[in-house]
C-alpha cells in the first residue's frame, strides 16, 4: 500500500520549491493537486491574510465510511527554515542530503509526503473509519502562526498525530515546554567618549553587567535559558545610548519557567541599574507547553501500531515548540511522530528513505488502530 518510489519522487520534487513562512504558495498548490489527484476537495483557511502571508492553512478531509469512531487530524508544516532557494537534493543509497549549501526540507516535506501517502492508502481501502482531517500548516518556523490562528470551531479532532520528528520510527514526542521571550531594553545615556565619557552611561556595559549574572543554557532536567540577540550603539566614538538584549527560557514546569524569567528580569535591573541605566522589559508567553501520559488514547495507538509493525514504540520529551503545542491548547491530543529526519534547519539535514517509509506505514497503521476503537 505504502510505495517507496512515489513517496521519494515527491520528496525530491516538494523539496525543490522554496516554500519560506508567509510565502507557502507554490509549495501549497502542489499538495493540493496530489489531493485533488486523491479525489478529494481539499481548501485554504482564512489564515493567509491575516498572517500577511501568501496562503493560507491547506485542509483536506476525507468522510468517515462508518459512525462513532474518532476524527484523526494528521499534520505537517509546509514551510521550512532558510537557506532554502534552489535546493539541490542528493541520494545516495538510504539517503537524501542537500548539495551542502542548503537546509534539505525534510522539516518538514518528509511529513507532508508520509500523510500523503497515507492518504492514499485510506483512500484505496473502504474499511470503517471516522473522519480523517489532513491540515497543512503554514508559517510554523515562524512563530507556529498557521496553528495559532487556526479556526478550531472548523476543526476539531480527537486525536492529532504531528508528522514532524527525528530519527527513529517508534519514537513519539509526547511532552513540550512552555516558552517566553524576553525583550529588555537598557537605556543609558549618550557621550562623546573621548571628551567626556564620564558624562555617559554606557547601556552595552550595562546590559553585559546584567547578562553577567545570569544563569543561563541547561538549568535542570526540563528547563532552558538563553540570550540570543543583543543590539547596541552606534559608533566606537559614542557612549551607547540604548541596548537591547533578547531572550529566552523555556521548562516543562510552569513555576519554573516563571521563576526563571523573574531571575532574569531581576539580574538585568541589578547589572543595569548598577551603573546608572534604566531598563525596560517585554516578558511575552511563545508559546504554552504540553504533558500527554503514556496512558493516553493518542499515546496507545501509536504504540500499538509500532508494536504491530515490529517497532519499539518509545515516548520522550520534547523541548522545542511545535504545532502540537497549538493543538494541545485547544483540546485536541497532539502527539509528534518519527519521520526519518536528522539535523533538521542545519545544512547538514538528512532524510532517510527506509525510515520516511516506515513512518508512513507506521502512520497508516496507527489510523487502524484509532478506528478500532469505538468512541
Ligand atoms: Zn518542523
């Protein structure tokens, strides 16, 4: 059912299409062909507009042949980070790189094949099923926008597999943290600094002072920190007015995210005051984290079909933000599945074929088990 040649083939032909947040289109249309070439009747949301993007969320369903079994939603990203023009794609053997001067786009093209392929095969085979939603999302390496601004009174589901992992088949993400930006502006005050910098309140000294006293990278087991940006000044012969420093923290606890956005917040105002500068902070939630257990439906399906297909089915947590956070907020059970991808938003990216199709037929399989069970 699951045939290796087609899903390589539009691989290497999906990852040829630029296709960067907000600019989707191109990359859009060509799904939608394969889903019209599916026979089914796949639209676009409203979102594209409202993002100031060029498409909106793809959305394809296809009917449920039997009642009372759950709504499966499966998911991938249509966009990818940069470098992503002219994108050259190479395989050798099991597996597909770039030429080296490009990310590949197995973030997340391997997904959008893998639920492609899936679809096919549901299509070919008329055995009961609920409903199946395939949501092709725009602009999640941007800040997950095609999620956020989903309209989730139009899609509901009671289960969401999130085709946009790693290595290995059986591996789902089952956990992500919660996340906050900080942005902190230090304003000091400007000075000729070699005719009187002590008239100055130099707003680079005063960030690093701040940034000095932070604890920052791997704080525990669930929990990060980072600063990531930092902009300053104008010119050696200046004084620097105004800095500003971005950041990061991230946990799977919520106290502890908060606890250590207040440590930064606090560091920055000491190491800022400390010579004189003022400093001003944005504090805003990225995005809210997500705990699903072993135990849960989602969560057993999946297991179950990895076990059946001779897969070692394997929960971890996760620590980025995905659109399964998104999901997961508006009540729909989100996990993220395996998909063959290595060193993803890195030139190094890989995709291994075997592993792409194995996850598709893992896939195919978990959609089985899911409508085994009766609501
Ligand atoms: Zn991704």
């Amino acid at each position: 059912m699951i045939g290796r040649d087609r899903m390589v083939d539009e691989f290497i032909n999906f990852v040829q299409i630029d296709s960067p947040g907000k600019a989707e289109r191109e990359m859009a249309e060509a799904v939608q062909q394969a889903l019209v070439d599916l026979g089914l009747r796949p639209y676009y949301d409203e979102v594209g507009s409202a993002i100031g993007g060029n498409c909106g969320n793809l959305i394809a369903r296809l009917p449920a042949t039997a009642d009372g079994l759950p709504t499966v939603m499966l998911n991938a990203h249509l966009d990818t980070v940069a470098p992503s023009q002219d994108i050259r794609p190479v395989i050798e053997d099991d597996i597909i790189r770039s030429s080296g001067e490009t990310i590949l786009g197995a973030d997340d093209k391997a997904g959008v094949v893998i639920i492609l392929e899936v679809l096919r095969a549901l299509v070919a085979d008329n055995a009961p099923r609920g409903e199946v939603i395939a949501l092709f999302t725009v602009a999640e390496e941007i800040g997950l926008l095609g999620a956020i601004n989903l309209d989730y009174s139009q899609v509901q589901a009671d289960v969401a597999y999130v085709m946009d992992g790693g290595p290995t088949v059986g591996k789902m993400t089952t956990a992500a943290p919660y996340a906050n930006r900080m942005v902190y502006t230090v304003k000091g005050k400007a000075a000729h600094a070699g005719v009187c910098p002590e008239q100055g309140i130099n707003s680079i000294l005063a960030a690093s002072k701040g940034i000095a006293k932070m604890t920052l990278g791997r704080m525990d087991d669930e929990s990060t920190a980072n600063i990531g940006l930092i902009d300053g000044g104008t010119a050696t012969n200046i004084v620097p007015e105004q800095t500003v420093a971005t950041g990061e923290a991230r946990s799977h606890s919520l106290q502890k995210l908060t606890d250590q956005t207040e440590h930064m917040a606090q560091c920055m105002r000491e190491g800022a005051e400390g010579i004189g500068a003022e400093v001003e902070i944005e504090e805003t939630r990225s995005y809210d984290g997500f705990a699903i257990p072993d135990s849960a439906p989602a969560v057993q399906w999946a297991s179950a079909a990895a076990e059946a297909l001779g897969f070692v089915p394997q929960t971890e947590r996760g620590g980025g933000g995905s659109d399964a956070n998104i999901f997961n907020v508006h009540g729909i059970s989100a996990i993220i599945m395996a998909t063959g991808a290595r060193d993803p938003h890195t030139l190094q990216e890989t995709l291994c074929i075997s592993e792409m199709v194995d996850s598709a037929r893992w896939l195919l399989e978990t959609v089985h088990q899911v409508n085994s069970t009766p609501k």
